[in-house]
C-alpha cells in the first residue's frame, strides 16, 4: 500500500480555511457588545496620557529648579 497521506505533522489547508470561515461568520455577534462598551478604554486612555505628561513635567521642574 502507498502512503497518500505525507508526513505526519503537515497542515490540511482546507481545514484551516474552513476553521477560519467559521470564525469570520462567528465574530459579528461578539462584536457588537464590545462596541458599545469601548468609550470606557478611552477614558482611561486619555486620563493615563494626562497624567503621564503631569508626571514628566513635575520631574523636569524638579530636575531644573
């Protein structure tokens, strides 16, 4: 008998693709709440930069003075 198969350990392309296809049509459905919810991470993002830049100023104010 031959062996048709290949080596062991070597990827089905095919079942790859439909793994990935399955995923693609799964991910809308989670989406969507996470959308709603995203201003929160913003927030956060935008008070982190503020005080970071308060942080280096108040360090170079006592680094001149």
């Amino acid at each position: 008998m031959a062996n048709n198969q290949g080596p062991q350990g070597t990827n089905d392309p095919a079942g790859s693709t439909q793994m990935f296809r399955a995923f693609v049509d799964d991910a809308p459905q989670t989406r969507q709440p996470a959308a709603a919810a995203s201003s929160g991470p913003r927030v956060g993002l935008i008070v982190g930069i503020v005080a970071a830049v308060v942080i280096v100023a108040a360090v170079a104010w006592l680094a001149l003075g």
